[in-house]
C-alpha cells in the first residue's frame, strides 16, 4: 500500500489534466485509490507478475486504465522475473516479484522459480505513445534505478520511488547511487519517509508536502 499523500496530489494536481505512470503496480490497488482521488487523470498501469494478469486486465476494462503486462527496465525485449511466494509465513505472497535477482532475505520472503516476461525502456514506451507523464509512481522491488535510468528526455515533474530493496537484490546498486542518479537526471528530493523518496524538478513550483492522515486509503473492488 502506496504511502503517497492523495491530499498532496490534489493540491497540486487537481486543476488540469495530467498523465500519470504505475510502474509495478500489482493489483492495481494504488493505481484506482490515486483514480478515485484525481478522476480526470490518465493512468497507465505496468506489471509483469503473471498472478496478475487476469485481475488487472479486468479492473483496467471497468477502470479505464491503460494496462500494460510488461516490466518497465533498461532493456528492450524480454528479463528474467523472480516472484515472490511467501512473506513471513503468509503463501501466494505475490507483491513482491522483481527483475532483480534477490540476494538477501530481510523480510523472510522465499521466491518461485523465475520466468521470462516482456521489457520495454521507460523512454521507448513513452516514444512509441508519444506521451510524457506528469508523475511517476513506483515501487518494482529494486529495479527502481534500472527504470529511471532509462527515462531520456521524457521527465515527469515528480517521481514517487521505493527505495528499501536495493540492498536485497543483485544489482550492485546502493541508496547513494540512486539518489546520485535522480540528482544528476535534474531531481530534487522533496520528501523522504522510511521506505519512499518523493524527486521533484525545481522548476515546477510545487506546494510543502502534506503527510496523510494515518488511515489507510483502500480500494473497494
């Protein structure tokens, strides 16, 4: 469940139409709970996690969102897809999948057997579209720099990114690399909380972040 402040993007996004990223998004729960709070938004919704497809396809028709069963990476073409399978003794965990190949087990999760999905750049998507979102929401379990990096000129004006899981898969990346990456892309860090880092670009003229009220905002289905 997506810390980000619904009361936040409605401050500064309510008043004109805007396009707005999910990248990893699941069960699309975060997807419709930023639907519901900015109706006129256009959303577009990514994951790859087979568990997924039935379910989000579905809620994509009902919703009008943009569904798209792929990851988001720095290669065209087809990854390796590592799904998630039990966290703390819960079965049929299947929310935190990742293309990163896991190393560490911090939250005693086990994994499946991997498998191929589909992979598009985040800038050869937005080229072949022909759009460039206002904001990015994304949480893809340590892939989150392997996305952004690969965004080119098509910057939203802010990204909402998951910055826990670096250090639990193969990749090399830490916390400082990727926030060495959002600075050099031109982003400011307007918000950090234990697990989200909210970048901005400073020449959007954005208002003080508004924490949420600590109740849960929850998609009826």
């Amino acid at each position: 469940m997506s810390e980000l402040s619904i009361p936040w993007l409605q401050t500064n996004f309510s008043d004109t139409p805007i396009t707005i990223f999910d990248i990893g998004c699941a069960d699309m729960n975060d997807t419709l709970n930023f639907k519901g709070a900015l109706p006129n938004a256009v959303f577009y919704a990514f994951e790859c996690g087979e568990y997924w497809l039935e379910n989000n396809t579905q809620l994509a028709s009902m919703h009008k969102v943009n569904y798209f069963h792929m990851a988001v990476s720095n290669v065209d073409g087809e990854l390796e897809f590592y799904p998630s399978e039990s966290h703390k003794g819960i079965e049929n965990w299947w929310l935190s999948g990742s293309t990163c190949k896991p190393i560490t087990n911090p939250y005693d999760l086990t994994w499946g057997t991997p498998y191929t999905v589909k992979s598009i750049r985040l800038d050869t998507f937005c080229k072949i579209h022909n759009i460039i979102p206002d904001i990015i929401h994304i949480d893809a379990e340590g892939a989150e720099y392997n996305v952004l990096s690969s965004m080119g000129e098509y910057k939203p004006k802010c990204i909402w990114a998951e910055i826990t899981e670096f250090q639990s898969h193969d990749t090399g990346i830490t916390y400082s690399k990727f926030s060495e990456l959002m600075q050099n892309l031109g982003y400011i860090k307007w918000h950090h909380n234990k697990s989200d880092d909210l970048y901005v670009l400073p020449q959007y003229n954005f208002t003080p972040y508004i924490t949420p009220h600590p109740k849960r905002y929850f998609n009826k289905k």
